[in-house]
C-alpha cells in the first residue's frame, strides 16, 4: 500500500492477507473499506479471499469460492470472478457479499457466459458498462551465449521455442539440451530441447503439477536422476517431492520435513541441499539413496530470510551460494556456518569453477532493459559485469560451462474490449 497526496507518494504500508503465502492480485472495493485478493497457500492451493484495507477485519478466505479474482462490482455488492469452461475461454460470474462484513451472501450467479481469454475486469460506475482485457498468455524460452564483451548486441541468440503456449524454463542436461516444462491436461509434462528446437519428451506426470513458486527440476551431476519438485493435486494435495531415475524410468518419493523450495545436487549426486518454503533459518538436506530429508539449523543470527530463496552448489562439498532477500551467502552445509559474498542481488545463477554467477534485475539496473548477468569470485572480491541483457526474463538458468543462459520470455499480449448494456446482477446474458 502506498500512500500519496499530490505531490506524490508519502509513505508506504504493507498488508498481509491472512490464509495466503503469496499474493498474485489485489483490488480494493469501491467504498475503500475492503480489499479483495487472490494468492496461494502453502501447499500451492489458489484462495480467493476479503480482508479489510486496515488488515484487522474481515473473512478472510472465502469457502467454496472456486475461480479467478477480477474485481469488485460498481456498488461493492460483490466480486466478479472467472470460471474456466476450456480452450481458453471463461464464464464470468458474480458473488454477492454483505456490505458491511464482506461475507458471502449466496450462490454465485453467472452474468455472461464465453468471454474469450479474460484477464482483469471492470464495471462502470452505473454497472450498465463492463471493461476486460482478453489474450492468451504465452511464455517462449530464448537462448543466447557469451562473448567478451558485455555489450548484448554481438551475442548469438535463437529462440528455442515458439508459439502460444506456456513453457516454463528449469535447467540444462549435460549434454547441453534445456529442460522445460508445460502443462497437459491431466497434469504436466518434462522436455529437452537442442538448440535446433527439436524436442524430446523425457517424462510426462499426471495428477501433479510443478510447484509454480520455487520449482526447477534439477538432473543429478552423473546425469541419471532428475529432481521433481512437484506438487500433487486433488484431496490429497501438497507437496510431494520425486526422483525419476532416468534409465529405469522408477520414481523414489522424498520424505521431506517441509516443502521445498529449489534443488541442487552434491558433486557425487547422493546429496540433495533444498531451501524451505516457510522456515528462514533452515535447509533442507535429503540422502538421495534413502530418500529421506532433515533440516540444518542455519548459524545466521538476526539475518535469518532465506525461505522462498535461491540455492546452487560448489563444484566441491560441503559448500552451497543461497540468497537471502538481496544477498549472497556461501553456507557451509556440515555446520550452518554462513559467509557473506555479495549485496544487492537478485538472482543466484550458479557456481562455476571459481565464481558465483548472480543476475540483477531491471528495476536494479534501469540503464538497461533487461539488467545485468555478473560474476564474482566465490572466496569475495570485485564483481564482473559479463553482460547487459537486451531482454527482461522472468526466469533464466545457466548453461554448462556458464557459456550462455537459457531465458523464460513473457509474450503475452492483452486487448481491451467493453461491453455496453452489461447487467451485472439482474440479467443474463
């Protein structure tokens, strides 16, 4: 929340929503008094819920509300939502809430059926006009390699993938082949892809997905074992970490103290090292052969917030990078010991012979479009600005040899439609 007067913004303030550990849209309601949120718990369940503007009041996560968020009625009577119906396409349907509590008061009642790809909504203030962007959302990866300068317009760059679907970018094989992922419709789907585009399908799950908030599937440094980080679907849902040995094509189940957050395998592939997705002061250590995990008290004082954070291996053991917020730490994974490394990063990349590689996004590089991809020496030292990037990527990984990266490109585009003689709540249409 930021709070502004005409001469721009004052201050800031930030409101949690209870029931939810991540936050994809928030909108305020029309009288000010309540906002409206849609995010995920812990175990990657979307919730839609109402808290007030204060964060002291209100519902909280609304049951059996089933859909995505798109905004507040004109009058605050209630919220929009959107319900999938295939092929891109989504009813919308109106919840009507109590003014005063902003807890539901009935059954959700379809207002227009068959809009094409929605996205965010709006109604006018005399509820007779509604406002929708519609597009399909797409996501390609593109691959570009280094050279000695930092310059981005000499690079060799190719896309790996094209189109309109939405492929997810996770790591690199050793034989230089990226790994992606996209979604089926019974739960997902692993590929390689060489740098020709040809693809070949590694494995194919059903009933799970990829934990979307912290998930690179990860293969073991002898190349047999590929790290899932997935997550199960149905009743029965939440985290359910996997290994799939390549050659037999048999799946070992992880017993782990809490969900993960990332992998990276030891140099001999029988350790696996893990962030956490909720405790900040611990990592995740998991016996490959046993499958079974435990979690290493970190020695990191009044700096402890390294959930949801970044994690890549030594080329030697027992040492790992991990981020924490903007920093770089090297852990030491026998005793919790940290050394700090680097300030004011956001990415961690990997750990290539004897540097770390981190990235710096737009927002902390502004002179450039796309930030910068950096190196500095994993015992401390100068960092090395190795390229400025010519692209905004959501996501990147490095490649073997850090000889280029492999980057998630958003392409999704959106179109604003209006329909006039809307009737949100007395007419269907």
């Amino acid at each position: 929340q930021l709070r502004v007067d005409a001469g721009g913004v004052t201050g800031e303030g930030l409101l949690q929503p209870p029931g939810v550990e991540t936050v994809s849209r928030g909108v305020i309601s029309p009288d000010g008094r309540w906002v409206a949120y849609q995010g995920a718990d812990s175990l990657d369940q979307r919730i839609i819920g109402v808290v007030s503007r204060d964060g002291t009041s209100g519902p909280g996560p609304l049951p059996g509300i089933d859909g995505s968020l798109g905004g507040w009625s004109a009058d605050g009577s209630g919220l929009y939502l959107f319900r999938g119906r295939g092929g891109g396409n989504a009813d919308l349907y109106h919840v009507p809430l109590d003014p005063s509590t902003a807890t539901i008061q009935g059954a959700a009642v379809l207002v227009y059926p068959g809009l094409a790809n929605p996205g965010a909504t709006s109604v006018s203030e005399d509820g007779r006009r509604l406002v929708y962007s519609s597009g399909p959302g797409a996501a390609n990866v593109r691959a570009l390699l280094f050279d000695d300068t930092a310059t981005p317009d000499d690079n060799p760059a190719w896309n790996l993938t094209r189109g309109t679907a939405f492929w997810n970018v996770h790591g690199f094989l050793a034989d230089g082949r990226v790994i992606v992922t996209r979604g089926t419709p019974e739960g997902y789907q692993i590929l390689a892809i060489d740098s020709t585009g040809r693809q070949e399908s590694l494995t194919r799950r059903a009933g799970a997905a990829p934990g979307s908030r912290c998930s690179l599937v990860t293969q073991s440094p002898d190349g047999r074992y590929l790290a899932l980080p997935e997550v199960r679907r149905g009743e029965n849902g939440g985290p359910a970490p996997v290994i799939l040995d390549m050659t037999t094509g048999a799946l070992q189940t992880l017993s782990v103290p809490e969900a993960m957050c990332w992998f990276a395998w030891s140099p001999d592939g029988t350790m696996l090292a893990a962030m956490t997705q909720n405790s900040r002061d611990k990592i995740i250590l998991v016996d490959r052969p046993s499958g079974q995990g435990r979690l290493l008290q970190l020695q990191c004082g009044d700096r402890c917030e390294f959930a949801l954070e970044g994690i890549v291996m030594s080329p030697e053991w027992p040492y790992v990078a991990v981020t924490s917020e903007n920093d770089i730490w090297v852990v030491n994974l026998e005793d919790g010991t940290l050394r700090h490394l680097q300030d004011r990063t956001w990415n961690i990349l990997g750990w290539v012979d004897d540097y770390v590689w981190f990235y710096r996004n737009p927002s902390q590089r502004s002179d450039v479009p796309g930030g910068g991809i950096y190196r500095v020496p994993a015992t401390g030292g100068p960092e090395e600005l190795i390229l400025n990037l010519p692209l905004d990527c959501v996501w990147m990984v490095l490649a073997p040899g850090a000889s280029g990266i492999a980057c998630m490109v958003m392409e999704t585009q959106r179109d604003l439609h209006v329909i006039d003689g809307f009737d949100p709540v007395h007419e269907v249409r």
